[in-house]
C-alpha cells in the first residue's frame, strides 16, 4: 500500500467509526433490520457518511421489507457511482458514492415505479438531514 493510500486509510479509519469504516471503505454490509435508517419515515436528505454528498431524498424511500433502507432514485443520478460485483458467487450492482467511492449497497430492478429500481443501502454508509 502506498503511503498516500495508507495516510487516507488512516483519516477514514479517525472519521468514521469502526462499523462505518467496515461498510463503507471495504465494502461490507450491515445486518438486516439494525440499521438506524431502515425503518426511518422522517422527511430528510440522506448523505454520505464520508463526504457529506447528497444521495437520496426521503420522498424516494420506500419500505421494502428487505431490513435496509431502500429508495427508488437518488437525489441527483450523477452522485452515485454504478459497478458490477461479482463478489459472494452472485452478479449484482454496487452502489458507491461517486465523490468517495464508499461503498453504500446496491442496486436491483424490483422496485416500485416510476423507476422499478431498489436501491438496497446500508444506514451505516449514511447521515441524514432533516428536512
């Protein structure tokens, strides 16, 4: 690891705590249903954890009994960030911020209308502010 990489690691590591930094800098994921935004109905704007990019608006969250907070679009489609992971023997799309790269779920074509998508997120990757 370069020492650039290392001294950003090590910010990450001071700012978020050991939970966020698991899930949103090495891509992990929380348990269902113990996330503090997973069943959350305040009106708000959710944020990266790590950099504070607007992501998704409340008016977008749905309940989609999955156990994570799940909305149908974000905010802007330009502050998330789409690739294909292959990881765990399955073929998904993970969702990242597109200003950090942290890591904040994924994607899947399931959802309710308009845009049929679920966009599945772990709390821990996210700070919302109220409306």
């Amino acid at each position: 690891m370069s020492d650039d990489r290392k001294g950003a690691e090590d910010e990450w590591r001071r700012k978020l705590t050991p939970e966020q930094f698991r899930i949103a800098r090495e891509k992990g994921t929380e348990r269902a249903f113990t996330g503090k935004y997973h069943d959350s109905t305040e009106p708000g704007i959710y944020k990266c954890v790590c950099c504070g990019t607007p992501l998704f608006d409340s008016d977008a969250k749905f309940d989609s009994g999955t156990g994570w907070p799940s909305f149908t679009a974000p905010v802007d489609s330009a502050n998330v960030k789409l690739e294909t992971d292959a990881s765990h023997g399955m073929r998904r799309t993970e969702v990242m911020c597109n200003s950090c790269h942290a890591h904040l779920g994924h994607v899947f074509p399931d959802g309710p209308g308009p845009t049929g998508q679920r966009f599945c997120i772990n709390s821990a990757s996210l700070d919302k502010e109220s409306k």
